[in-house]
C-alpha cells in the first residue's frame, strides 16, 4: 500500500468512529483531490458544507472543484456564500481569497 492509500484508508478508518468531524471530512476530501477522484471529494466537500456550513475552508475548495469540472455557476454560488460567511466570522483572509477567486472567474467566464 503506497503512502496515499495508506494515509486514505487511516483517515476512512477515523471518520468511520466520527463522521461528523469537519477535520476529517475535510481531510477526505483534499485526500481524494490528490488521488483524482474528483467525484468523491465532491460527495465530502457536500457533505462538510452540509454539516458544518460555518467551516469557511470548505468553500474555496469546493468552488475550484466546480471550476476544474467547468460546472462555473455552482462555483460561483459557492464563492459568494463563503463570502458570506467569512464577512459573518471576521475573517478578512478567507473572505480576500474568495472575492479575488470569484472574480478571476467571472472574467474568466466573460
């Protein structure tokens, strides 16, 4: 078992005995990023925002995602709402990447 499956199937194994951590659903889907399995870091990016919708690194993740997969509204909706909640926590970082990011797209898209 090479090191990414390795580090897969330790972080699967850690998230069977908590599925609601927003760490490891997080990490489960920058794992499956890595691995090219576009599909199942979608279902875990879904997921973390679904269950933890204040977990604001989810949001610029989960867009570029979209963008890799040309699927541009959706990761521009997801843009704008993690905007939303990093303007909400304070959070001047996080709000800064997903502002130049969503406009990188839409100039993009223009």
């Amino acid at each position: 078992m090479n090191s990414e499956n390795k580090r897969l199937h330790q972080l699967l194994g850690l998230w069977q005995n908590s599925p609601e951590d927003a760490f490891l659903l997080f990490a489960l889907a920058k794992e499956y990023e890595k691995i090219a399995d576009e599909n199942k870091a979608l279902d875990f990016y879904i997921k973390l925002k679904t269950t933890h919708p204040d977990y604001v690194g989810c949001y610029y993740h989960l867009a570029k995602l979209y963008e890799r997969q040309e699927n541009f509204e959706p990761a521009l909706e997801i843009y704008q709402t993690g905007m939303r909640i990093a303007k909400k926590q304070g959070d001047q970082h996080a709000y800064s990447e997903l502002s130049n990011a969503k406009l990188n797209l839409e100039l993009e898209m223009d």
